[in-house]
C-alpha cells in the first residue's frame, strides 16, 4: 500500500511512518520539497510520484522520488532516463495507462503501450517494472470494475516485458481498492481512507 500524503502535514506522515508504513505517494514536485526535507531522518521509506510530471521537473523530481508511477510519454522518459544517467542511478517507474475516456485525465493510450515498451531499450537508466491506473471516479465503485480489468489484461499481455522481482500493477484508491484488488491489483495508493478528507 502506497500511503498518498498530498496535502497531508509532515508530522501526520511522520505518525503514518511509525504506524509501520514505508510507502509515500505525492502528486506534485513542489510540495514533496518541503515536505520530504523535514522528513529526512526517516529510514527505509520509497516516495511516489503519482501525478502528472512535466519534463522540465524531471531533474528535480528524481532527486525527491525512488519510483516515477505516471510515466506517460515518450518525451518524458527520454527526459528522466537522460537525468537518471546523469545521476547514475536506475529509476523505477510504472506506466501509466490512461484507460478513462474522461480528457482530464493523464496517460498513455492503451494502444500505444506495445510501442512504448519496444522501445525500453533506449532508456537503459529506467526501469519499467508495471502499470498504473486511475479509474474514473463512480459512486458505485463496482462500476470501476470493467476498467481494472482492462488494465489487468494489458498487465497480463506485457507481464514478461516489465522489469524488477515482481511487475506491479497499481490500481485502487480509497474509493474502489476492492474491487482493484478482486481484479488484479497489487499496489494499491490510499489518501482519504488513512488521513482524512483533503481540505
Ligand atoms: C490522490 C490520489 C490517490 C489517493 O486518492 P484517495 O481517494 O484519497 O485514496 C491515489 N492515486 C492518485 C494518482 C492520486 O492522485
């Protein structure tokens, strides 16, 4: 479980941090910044890009984020695969997979992953290790359903392309984990349910 902190006080991630968990989710470069900084004596925590990234915060995202989840574009991974090099260091990242028709929302079009994972090989210092997926919002979550399990075919269809010990999918909010979960996913990115509603 991804613990998704946006908005959230760096000592209410602290008090997450001591309830065990590891995994921190923020969506935007600027906020991590701070945050990240009064947080620094806490070991063995993995922080998340979840939200959009533009090319020209990549060199400082990857000095605040272990893993990049909304990896979206071929420029982008030209981008953070070059400032990756720069910094030695292989970055994990997961695809984002836009399988909402809503235009608000980011990702690569589904039909568009086999090409962008033919060409991983030109991004040695990136690690494509799964998917992500964020679900149009309904007030029945089980109407979810059908879009986890597009993605859960797709992940199924690449699974042998993606790197690391074991491909993630990540998928489900506080919303609609369940049934995320009944269809595949196992990463999970949980705000509200944990810290409250964002004011
Ligand atoms: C905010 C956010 C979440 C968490 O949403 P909740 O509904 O608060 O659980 C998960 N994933 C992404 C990409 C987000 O932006």
């Amino acid at each position: 479980m991804v613990a998704v902190t946006k908005t959230v006080s760096a000592s209410l991630v602290r008090e997450a941090y001591e309830c065990g968990l590891r995994h921190f989710g923020e969506n935007r470069v600027q906020e991590a910044v701070a945050k990240e900084k009064s947080l620094d004596d806490l070991r063995g925590v993995t922080w998340h890009l979840l939200g959009h990234l533009q090319t020209n915060k990549a060199k400082k995202a990857l000095g605040l984020f272990d893993c990049v989840q909304s990896l979206d574009s071929l420029r982008l991974a030209r981008v953070l695969n070059g400032e990756a090099e720069r910094c030695g260091n292989r970055l994990p990242c997961l695809v984002e997979i836009k399988v909402s028709e809503e235009p608000e929302k980011q990702g690569l079009p589904p039909e568009s992953l086999d090409e962008f994972l033919a060409r991983a090989d030109e991004w040695p210092f990136l690690s494509l290790e799964g998917l992500m997926i964020v679900a149009p919002y309904f007030d029945d979550p089980r109407r979810a359903r059908p879009y986890f399990r597009r993605a859960r075919d797709l992940f199924d269809r690449n699974r042998g392309r993606f790197r690391g010990e074991r491909p993630l999918l990540s998928m489900g909010m506080s919303q609609d984990f369940e049934p995320a979960v009944e269809e595949g996913a196992n990463m999970i990115r949980i705000g509200t349910a944990l810290f409250g509603e964002r004011v």
